[in-house]
C-alpha cells in the first residue's frame, strides 16, 4: 500500500469522475462552443455572485492573469512573503506583468489590514505605482491556516481608501469555506477576483477558474490567449469539475478531521519538536534539532509512505481524496514506531 502525502494533487479521478468526465458534450472552447466549459464557467461564476468566469489549465496561470489584468508594468502588488503567486510561479510577476512584489512579514502566510497600510507606496513619482493587494486562503505556505473574514474586510477597506484591486488566490478556498462554515457569496462580495483550484482537495487531473466582475474580466480572455492557456474539447475536463463540485466538497472535512489525527499523534512523538496548528488538509511539523529530515523521510519511504521536506528541519504532510481509513490507519500505527 502506497501512502502519498507529498501533495493534495496527486489524486487520480474517480470512477464517478471518468465516467462524466466520459459522457460530457464538448465542442471548440476557442469558438467558446464548448457546453461543458461553459456550463462549468456559469456555475462558477454563479457561486460566487460573479457575472464572468474563465476556465484555465493551471492555478499558475489563473493567478498571472489576475495579476496583469489589475496591473501596469512597473506597478507593485503586497502579497505575503509565503506568496504562491511570490514563491512558487516562477517568477512570473515580474516576466508576465513587469511587477514587482511588496512582501509583508505575515503570520502563517496573513496580515493585519495595517500592514497593508504601511506597505503602500506614496504617489511620488519616484515610487513604484501599488496597485493590487493579493492574499491566500488558505494559505499553502503558512500550513492550510484560514484568514479571519473580519480582517479580510478590514483589507477591503484599505484597498477601497487607496484604489487598489484585490485578488484571492483561493486554490484551496474550498477547504477554508469548509473549515470556518463561510460560503462562496461571501467572498464573491468582497474581491474583486478570485481564483480557485479544482486540481487540489477536489481531485480533478486538471483546472482551476478565474471569477470576477464583467468590467475586470473584460481581458482575461485575451491574457489567457496570450500566455498560451486557450483550449478546444476541453468539456472533459470541464466534467470533471462539475463533478467534483457536486461530489468532493463536503467532504473535505474528512480530510481536515485526518490531519488533525496525524497531528495528534506526531506531537506525542519524542522526536518531533512542534506541530504547526491544523486547520485544515496541511500538516507542518518540526523535527528536534538532533533528527535528521531526509533520514526521517527515507525512513518514511522504505515503509512507502511519502512526505515532503521543506527545509529548516520542517516536514509536510498532505491529506486528500485518495488517502483511505486503511491507509490513515497505516500511517498512524507506522508513526509510532517510528523513533
Ligand atoms: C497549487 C497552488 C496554486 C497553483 O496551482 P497550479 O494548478 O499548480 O498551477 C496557486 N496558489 C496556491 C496557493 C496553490 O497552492
């Protein structure tokens, strides 16, 4: 028995999946012909009291585009320092949109509205233009934590006084919706885009969405274009969002519920120095200073479970769609025995 925890991406589809995934009526998505796509790009849209939603082949390239449609080259945006769109896009502020990053020293990936405050630029001449606030929930980086709605109202407020977009990279943004019992309209209200993930918790092989209003999304069909993201029968896929919606969000909390178990266990472990909070999929943890990481995840993969390292001594563990009750049995009963 395999135990993948490296990632909440490595699911394969369901049956159920591939049977609609199968049966799905599709047509040239470049002619914007597709029933599917659209279909999945309504529902979306609708979720979130948005009137315009876009399909894409990647989170990465959801998040680029939200970046150039609400900024200038030479403009910045304030982000986290635990930013995906900072850490993990490659670079692609900066070689897509000309932009560069005003990191805030957060907490587990969030800020407080006042730290927005400080990090934009005065309108002299001389400053870099700041022109759009981005956050994460939950956030990858900061171990799945979840934003309080009332700050992100807060930052709302900031961006209204100051004329500045706000976008939400919401690629687990179902797991947090789970987690604090938010919804969808919620969060539609309050950003002006979003872009949600349905590769991760929600199984898919493939997609994530951009949700935004009309004015703002206006271009986001030609960036795609740009950036090489257009598609044709990509119904299939479409599909298999649809499903995963209808299918793979309430039971996320199973997924939080495991992790909080792992947790508990891990932090009985001598062995282990502290376990970051669990609040949803990601569990982070430390090993005492004397334990080796890579011995401990080699020690993991002859038992052929699989972790991720993330540097300082800190181990990551992800749980997702196909990580059954034999295999969390598995995990737990491995884990301690293992010193
Ligand atoms: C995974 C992830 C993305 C990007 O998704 P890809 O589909 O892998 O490009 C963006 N933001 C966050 C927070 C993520 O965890």
């Amino acid at each position: 028995m395999t135990i993948d925890l490296r990632s909440d991406t490595v699911t394969k589809p369901t049956k159920g999946m591939l049977d609609a995934m199968m049966q799905a009526k599709v047509g040239d998505d470049v002619f914007r012909e597709d029933p599917t796509v659209n279909k999945l790009e309504a529902r979306v849209a609708s979720m979130f009291g948005k009137s315009e939603a876009l399909f894409f082949p990647s989170g990465t390239m959801a998040n680029q585009t939200a970046l150039k449609l609400h900024t200038k080259p030479g403009d910045q945006v304030i982000c986290d320092k635990y930013a995906h769109i900072y850490n993990y896009e490659s670079g692609g502020a900066s070689f897509n949109s000309g932009i560069s990053c005003k990191l805030i020293d957060g907490n587990k990936g969030m800020f407080k509205a006042e730290q927005v405050l400080d990090a934009i630029n005065p309108e002299a001449y001389y400053y870099s233009h700041t022109s759009l606030v981005e956050i994460e929930n939950t956030t990858n980086k900061g171990g799945g934590a979840c934003w309080e709605f009332d700050e992100i109202k807060k930052v709302r407020a900031v961006c209204d006084e100051h004329s500045l977009g706000f976008h939400l990279d919401g690629a687990r943004i179902w797991n947090a919706l789970i987690a604090k019992n938010e919804t969808t309209e919620q969060y539609g209200t309050i950003f002006d885009t979003i872009s949600v993930c349905l590769s991760k918790g929600l199984g898919c092989p493939i997609g994530s969405v951009l949700v935004g209003d009309s004015e703002i999304m206006k271009q986001a069909i030609r960036i795609r274009k740009i950036f090489g993201g257009n598609m044709r029968q990509a119904g299939y896929l479409a599909a298999a969002g649809l499903y995963a919606l209808d299918n793979h969000v309430e039971r996320l909390s199973e997924d939080h519920k495991k992790a909080k178990e792992i947790g508990e266990t891990l932090s009985k472990l001598p062995i282990i120095r502290t376990v970051e909070p669990i609040e949803t999929n990601i569990v982070i943890f430390e090993l005492n200073i004397d334990v080796n990481e890579n011995s401990f995840v080699q020690k993991l993969a002859d038992k052929d479970i699989h972790i991720i390292s993330m540097g300082s001594n800190k181990l990551r563990m992800v749980t997702h769609l196909d990580y059954t009750n034999a295999m969390h049995d598995k995990l737990l009963s491995t884990l301690q025995t293992i010193i």
